[in-house]
C-alpha cells in the first residue's frame, strides 16, 4: 500500500473529504454538537506535544470535536461528562469492537481488552485478589527488595560521583517487582541475570508500543494480512511473549498438581491464585497476566520519574517530604545503610505519611500515567450539556489536561503543590474521581490503585529518606513520548547524595 501513488489517493480522498465536511456543516445546523476543536490531521501535526495541544484546546472548549472522516471523536475535560459517560450512563461506553480488535492479538481477552460479562468475572476475580492479605503482603515485601536493590545502585553512583538515569532504572525496577507478583519470576532486570526474562521483557515493550502504533496506521490489517512491516515485527514479539508466559505457566500447572505441602510456600503470586479459584485454558491465564503486567509495569516507572524530576525543581519539598518520613518513622538518630531504614519501615508508618501521599497525588495530577482514554459510544446518546454522540463515536477524558485546567484546580493549577491535597490537620484529603480522573472513575475505576500508591510510597520512602537528588542538566526541557503512558523520552540523568552517614551494604 505504501506505493500507491499520491496522486491517486489525492484524487480520490479530496472529494470524500469535501463530502465529508458538507454533511458535518449540514449536522452543525441541525442538532447540537460540540464545537470543533480541529481536525486528526492537527492531532498528527501536533503529535509530538499531543497533550499539550489537547490541554490548549481543552482551556478553550471544556469539551470539542476534531474531525476523521472515518470516526466522530470527541474530547472531553468536563467533570459532569466524565461522570455521565463513567458511572451514570456506564453500559453505553465501553471498550468496543474497535478497541478490541487493535488489542487482540498483543492483549487477547484480558480486561484491559473486553466489555459486559468477559469483563465482569474477571473484575470480580481481580477485585477478590487485590484485596487479599497473601498478595498484599507478597507484593510488599516484593517492592522493599527491589527499592533497596535501586538504592544501592544509587548509593554507589554517590561514591563515585556519577549519574544515574532515573528512566532506565525505574523501568527495571518496576518490571522486576511486577514479574515477581505477577508470575512468581524473579526477572531481575535490574542486573540482567535472568537472560530469558530479559528478552520477554523487551518483546513486551516493543509489542505495547507496535500494537499502539496501529492506532495511526489505517492499513494495518493488510500489513497482518500480509505479515510485513510492523505488524511482521509485532507478530515476532508476540511469539517470543507466548513462549516465554505459556511456559510459566506449564510449570505452574505442574506445581498446583504437587500435593498440598509441596505447593504451599509457592502460591502467592497472580498467577498461581487465578490458577487455584478458577480452571480455564492456558489462553485465558496469558491473556489476564498479561494486561496486570502492562497495568502493573509503566505506570509505576512513569510516575516515580516525574516525581524526581518535579523534586529536583523544588528541593524545599524534597526535605519537607523527608522530615514527614523521618517523623512517621520515628527516627531520632542516622541510619548507615539502605537496608537498615528498611527494616524500620512498617506498614503503619507508611499510612502516617500524609505529606508524601499528597506529593504522589500532585505528581499524579500533573502526569497522570495514562494522559487520554478513549471510550466508545454503542447506542445515540445525549450528554449533560446537551449535545450530541452517535453510535459508534469515540469519546474521550483527557486526565492530563484535566490536571491543568484553572476551571477544575483554580489559578494556580499548573503549580506543584502538594498541599493542595491536604486538609487543616495535614491529613491527606481525596478529590472527585470525576475531576482527578488519573484512576478512572465508575465501575471500571483502577483495581490497582491502592498496590500503585503502596509500592510507590515504599520506594519513595527508602529513596528520599536515604538520599537527596539534583539534576545534571537544570535546563534541559524533559518531553515526553507520546505513547500510552506518558513516559519521559530518553534518559534522566540525576545526581544523587546520600543524606547522613549512610555507607553501602549490598
Ligand atoms: C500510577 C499508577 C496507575 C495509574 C495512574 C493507573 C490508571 C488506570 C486507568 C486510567 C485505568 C483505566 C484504563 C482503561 O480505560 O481501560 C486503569 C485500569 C486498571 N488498572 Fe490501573 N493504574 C495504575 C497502576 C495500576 C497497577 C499497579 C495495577 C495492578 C497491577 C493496575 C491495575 C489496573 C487494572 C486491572 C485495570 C482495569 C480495570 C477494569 O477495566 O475494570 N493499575 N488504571
């Protein structure tokens, strides 16, 4: 298809388009529809600084239409839309076949993918494991190795004055602790021991990002049909996932068939307590690790980057974070190695710890992990403010934009604030899940919220009690990559100096 010539396809796309724009001028006078922010050919122009283009026409629209000739799109920053469209009128908005399609073949039927009943069970199946003491307590301990594996690394790279890029390692340290809780695989990307681990590791991520390059390719299913470019690679990717996954989980049907004794001290991770409360193929164990390894690996990693980088900005929250640890741990005197503040940490300190809780929610705001969510309409319907979408529309909340717009967070919504979060007493205070929409809202709201802030707190806990951080390049502008999550593109570099007399002690 890449070699059908442009002239062609000019002669043939310009009348449509003029069609196109008739009968939407037509519709403009007929019924009310949103206003037209502009069109996707703006959106690829801008794709680069997508969000903040976004943001640019949110402040000027709340809520806006850009116009494809093959799909209405509408974008949305309004709390009473994201609640119609969320929780009120729920059963109306959902996943799709269009979203389910583009998935499929990376994602399969996992709940990131389907709607109605498929969704239902394993939303209750998830929920009931989430809440879990086993999983809990599993996940903790998980978290605190590896924070203390990163602090190490940080430790050494104080002694001998180096960098560290921040990026880099909060993508490993996220995927070793999701792989742990999720497969009971110790990944260890973080040292690169584990060769086969590694190599999935890479196959996942060039998958996620291959299957979301679909979204701006209109001939993809040709380029599948025909097994060439991109989706040659995806294919090769998802092979290398399958081997590696379908295997673990061989292994652990061998183990569940083990008497009980032997298999004990093993079931503590996703995988193995799906495998004992429910007896599926091995397709549908692949497909739910799967989307909890996605939900579970880059939003992490994401946030913990922006989080320093926004620290390094404003080195007075830095310390006013670190005396809120130091007081909810109780600790009057200098600790000498990461391992030893570790094991001061309970859970109970981590709970008091409302200044940093707050700072997390901030960063969250700010950069939220999935910047723009897409849902799609499945019958005409009518939003709160009176306008118009069709079958088949996509429409979506935009948490990024949201996060800055003055009409949601006031005149200072583009400030890091973190007491914005706290109440009187200094006791953290929660917002709308309609107008902090980072976690979604509605039946359908992040089942990995509460894991997210745990295994975030734990890290930031060890990291800024043990250390203080300064950029290597204060003027260096950070982009982002316009990808599902909102990843810092490339590395970040940061200087790191220990607080006290701490001393490494691997
Ligand atoms: C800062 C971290 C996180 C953020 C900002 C976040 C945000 C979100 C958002 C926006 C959705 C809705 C996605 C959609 O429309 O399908 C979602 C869904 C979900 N998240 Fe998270 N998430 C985070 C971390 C996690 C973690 C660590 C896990 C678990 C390992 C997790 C598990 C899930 C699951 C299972 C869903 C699907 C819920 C459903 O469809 O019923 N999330 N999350």
């Amino acid at each position: 298809m890449d070699l059908l010539p442009v002239s062609f396809l000019i002669l043939i796309i310009t009348p449509l388009l003029l069609l196109f724009f008739l009968y939407i001028y037509t519709q403009q006078k007929k019924n009310k529809y949103h206003p037209i922010g502009g069109t996707v050919l703006n959106m690829l122009i801008n794709f680069k600084m997508l969000h903040h283009y976004m943001a640019d026409l949110a402040a000027k629209y709340k809520t806006f239409r850009m116009l494809n000739p093959f799909q209405g799109e509408i974008y949305t920053t309004d709390p009473a839309i994201v609640e119609y469209i969320l929780k009120t009128n729920f059963e109306n908005y959902g996943k799709g076949t269009f979203t389910h399609t583009l998935l499929e073949d990376f994602l399969g039927d996992g709940i990131f993918t389907v709607d109605g009943h498929q969704w239902r069970e394993q939303r209750k199946l998830a929920s009931h494991e989430f809440s879990t003491k086993v999983l809990r307590d599993f996940s903790g301990l998980t978290f605190r190795k590896n924070a203390v594996k990163v602090g190490n690394i940080f430790l050494e790279a104080a002694n001998c004055n180096q960098t560290v890029d921040i990026n880099d390692i909060f993508m490993k340290a996220t995927a070793d602790s999701i792989f742990k809780v999720a497969f009971g695989v110790e990944l260890d990307n973080l040292s690169g021991s584990n060769k086969e681990g590694v190599n999935f590791s890479r196959a996942f991520d060039d998958s996620n990002e291959l299957t979301y390059r679909r979204l701006v390719d209109l001939f993809w299913k040709i380029k599948k049909y025909l097994n060439i470019g991109a989706e040659a690679e995806l294919r090769k990717n998802i092979k290398v996932v399958d081997a590696f996954v379908y295997k673990v989980i061989k292994t652990k049907t061998k183990q569940m068939q083990k008497p009980q004794d032997d298999f004990l001290p093993k079931k503590e991770d996703i995988l193995s307590r799906f495998m004992q409360i429910t007896d599926r193929d091995p397709k549908y164990f692949r497909d739910i690790i799967l989307n909890f390894v996605l939900a579970g690996k880059d939003p992490i990693a994401t946030t913990l980057t922006w989080f320093l980088y926004i620290l390094c900005k404003h080195p007075e929250i830095q310390d006013k974070i670190d005396q809120d640890i130091k007081e909810a741990m109780n600790m009057t005197e200098d600790i000498t190695t990461v391992t030893d503040f570790e094991a001061l940490l309970s859970e109970d300190m981590l709970e008091k710890m409302h200044y940093l809780h707050a700072a997390l929610a901030e960063i969250i705001r700010l950069y939220p992990a999935l910047p723009l969510d897409p849902k799609i309409c499945f019958s005409d319907d009518v939003l709160p403010d009176g306008c118009i979408v069709k079958k088949g529309d996509m429409i979506a909340y935009l948490p990024y934009a949201m996060g800055r717009m003055k009409f949601i967070w006031g005149e200072d919504a583009l400030d890091y604030k973190p007491e914005r979060w706290l109440d009187n007493n200094g006791c953290f205070r929660s917002e709308s899940p309609f107008k902090f929409t980072a976690f979604q809202a509605g039946p359908r709201t992040c089942l990995g919220r509460e894991f997210a802030y745990r295994q975030m707190k734990i890290f930031s806990a060890i990291l800024l009690g043990c250390f203080t951080f300064k950029l290597s390049n204060e003027n260096k502008v950070p982009r982002y990559r316009t990808t599902i999550n909102i990843q810092h593109d490339g590395p970040l570099d940061i200087y790191v100096f220990p607080r006290s007399g701490l001393h490494h002690n691997p």
